[in-house]
C-alpha cells in the first residue's frame, strides 16, 4: 500500500487548501487552475522514491520482484483516472467558447500525465527487468483482418508466452470501456520488442494513417526518431500476396515471412530465439593468430593426425575409399569440421551415420538436386542413426557446434558388386558462417 500510494496520481498535484474548512481539494475543480507539472522532474522523483523504498528495506531480488509485479497495474495506470475525469469535464462543456483557458489547461496536465506515465513505465519497468532472466515484453502489432487471423495471432501469441515472452495483446490486456489510445502508447513504450504482423490490410492501414495500426505507426516512428531503435520493431509477414511487405516506415528491415505453413517451425523457432536472445549461433570467442610466427603455425596440426583422410577446406571433391580408417572421413577443421562415418550398403546407396562425436545430426535433402538449392537445412529430418543417401542425393548434417555441412554422393563402388574397391565419390560445402541456408 505504501508503494501504491507513491504512484497516486494524485500526489503530483499541488493541493489547495480551504482554511475555513480546513480541507484539501484537487486544484482542477477551480477555474482558476493554472497547469504546473514538470514531467520530467516528476516521473524522476516517484522512480527514485519507489526505488528508495525498495533499497531501504532490503528486500531479495525475489521479494522485489514480487512487489514490483503487484505494483505494475499501478504503474501501468498512472494517471488514469484524473485523465479520465478531465476529459469528461472537457466533454461536458457544451458551449468551449467561455471556457478556453481552464480546457487549455486541462489539455496540458492531461499531456503532462501521459509523459509522465511513459517515463515511469520505462523507468520502472526497466528496473523490474533487472534479473538474472528476464521476460521480454513484446507487444503484437496486427489489425483485426479475420477471426481467422486473429485466432493465427492468438495462438502465436500463446505459444511465445508459454515459452518465456511477456506478450502483450489487445485480447487479453483491454477490458471494456477501456481507453484504446491509452493501452496502446502504455504496451508500446513499456516494450522491449515488437512484433508487426504485416498482413497487406495492416500495410495499407499503416501507410494510410488509419485507425489504431496508423495510430501505433505513429508512436513507432516517433520512437525510432527520438532513440534511433532499429531492431525495436520485428516486421513478421502473414496473409500478404503484395510485392510491398511491409509498411513505408519499416522499408528495409529484416522481416519474417510465416506465409509457408511447412515452415512454421522453423520460422517460430527463429522468431523466439531472437527474441529471448538466444542465437543459434552465439559469437565465438577470438583465437590466436595461426600465422603470426612460422614456429607456431609449424606446431599446428590437423584432427586426426593423418592427412590421407581429411580435407581441411570447406568446400570441395573427394574420392574416399570406405574399406580404410574404419569408413571415417574428415571435412573441415576446427569448429568446422565434421566425421563423416560411412559404410556399405551397395553400389546405388552408401550408409552413412550420425555416431561420431562430432556429429549431432544426419539427413537426406529429399527433392534437391543441387547443394545451393537447400533454403533451409533445418526442415530436413535428422533423427535416425543412420541415413542411405542414393547417387546424387544430398546428405545434410550438423556437428555439435551448430554448422551445417552437405555431400552430394556423385559415385558409389562396391567391391562385392564388380569393382576393384569400395569408394564414395562426394561433392561437400561447410556453411561457415552459421547459417542453414546455403544459397549464400
């Protein structure tokens, strides 16, 4: 309660006493209130104060955490009700011309408590958020298209919660009656990410200024303004056959596309790793320099030892015969490289396995006859031990540290089918950069 009565609007306003009486009013019931907030000095001075509190009484982290999640409706609505009581005094008011300078002056403290509630709810918030795991709060852009596509967005909203996001949707956070305009500058500036579901009827209200998309584009493009927050915004496109797929104000940032239904995985997984940060790939650390003197680069050796059996580059031919080094073969180095395991199957087909350490994962590319045509490695099926690529299939596998590798089987020899030996034949490219797609 006593946090609670540091966010009462209420005490931002300075009293007017009655003598008399000796009662205290709210100077907005006098035609004689002059506007006198400082939304800065204001909002400054109530997170300082709850801060304090906090500190003062040395609650845990947990403890704090507590009071700060019962005290986030208070946060959220400061303000509220004098607005509200102001603009019903403002809309009372059938003839304005006598009553300019008092309406004047309520619009001002109105603007005053909106600035002052978007300080105190990044501010706050922010503080909450100081834990070892935090939630994101990411708040869903969309216009209501469909009950189709709103019940897509619900359930996509559903699911990022259930994994750790504090979503914030029109659907679960307005009530009736509520104030439209008020919840949406509350969720946009209290938010670390947003999610702009580009449907083509969002982009042509968002281009077009029109109700509450144009009315959020608005608060979004003042915000990329003022702070410069490229990434703030997440354009996903959805239910949009328009060459344009994003609104003017979002043109030329990176989007997502969930218009593959067969790729919704993969695309959900991209969407919450990057927004819980947690890449697929983190930044490796910098390692010594192999050619900053002759002697050390000298002592550099390939993994295995035997340079017979491994082809340090990451893309290249290979003519491996499978009878010798236990079928095992090297592609790459370092953190790239991979132990390809292969064993015979016959002279159409070659077993190929997932069993070496450095290796987490083995698929087939069905439908690909090309390795620049995978899009996307990860859609390929790698559960099983062991994968029978025929002749100019390709084969996709995944070492542990996350890169991707593809074979494409040119020629197989089989020394109980006619040939003089057992040899594999394989073209093979390493993404090095981390990346499924090996377009690039």
């Amino acid at each position: 309660m006593m946090l609670k009565r540091k966010l009462a609007a209420q005490n931002v306003f300075k009293l007017v006493h009655n003598s008399e009486k000796d009662t205290y009013h709210m100077p907005y019931l006098y035609h004689g209130y002059k506007n006198e907030l400082d939304p800065i000095a204001i909002a400054n001075q109530i997170g300082q104060s709850v801060k304090q509190y906090l500190s003062d009484n040395l609650f845990s982290e947990e403890e704090r955490n507590l009071l700060m999640t019962e005290l986030r409706p208070s946060i959220e609505s400061f303000g509220e009700d004098i607005i509200n009581s102001l603009t019903r005094r403002i809309n009372l008011s059938e003839d304005l011309e006598p009553h300019t300078e008092i309406i004047s002056e309520y619009e001002k403290t109105i603007q005053s408590l909106k600035s002052i509630n978007e300080i105190i709810n990044k501010d706050l918030t922010n503080y909450n958020l100081m834990t070892e795991n935090p939630e994101p709060a990411v708040f869903i852009s969309y216009s209501h298209d469909s009950e189709e596509h709103k019940d897509w967005v619900l359930q996509l909203a559903t699911r990022l919660r259930s994994n750790g996001v504090n979503v914030i949707l029109d659907r679960w956070n307005i009530k009736l009656g509520s104030d439209l305009a008020s919840f949406m500058e509350r969720g946009l500036s209290k938010s670390s990410r947003i999610v702009s579901v580009c449907s083509s009827t969002y982009v042509k209200k968002a281009n077009e200024g029109k109700g509450g998309t144009g009315y959020e584009k608005q608060i979004m493009t003042s915000e990329f303004i003022n702070d410069q927050n490229h990434n703030w915004v997440i354009p996903l496109i959805k239910n949009n056959p328009e060459i344009r797929k994003t609104p003017t104000f979002l043109g030329g940032r990176m989007f997502i596309s969930f218009e593959d239904a067969n790729l919704y995985e993969t695309k959900y997984e991209e969407l919450l790793r990057d927004l819980l940060d947690e890449p697929v790939l983190p930044i490796p650390p910098i390692g010594k320099n192999p050619f900053q003197t002759v002697k050390e680069f000298a002592q550099q050796k390939f993994i295995p030892s035997n340079e017979k059996y491994v082809s340090p580059s990451i893309s290249g031919q290979v003519n491996f015969d499978y009878s010798n080094n236990n079928g095992r073969y090297f592609i790459g180095q370092g953190e790239l490289m991979f132990e390809l395991d292969f064993s015979k199957s016959s002279d159409r087909n070659i077993q190929l396995y997932n069993d070496p350490a450095s290796i987490r994962s083995v698929a087939i590319a069905k439908g690909k006859e090309s390795i620049t045509e995978i899009e996307d490695a990860r859609i390929f099926d790698g559960s099983s031990r062991v994968r029978r690529p025929n002749i100019n299939q390709i084969a996709v596998l995944q070492n542990n540290n996350g890169f991707y590798a593809a074979i494409l089987i040119k020629e197989i020899k089989d020394d109980t089918r006619g040939a003089e030996n057992d040899e594999v034949t394989f073209e093979y490219q390493i993404q090095s950069n981390g990346s499924p797609d090996f377009r690039k």
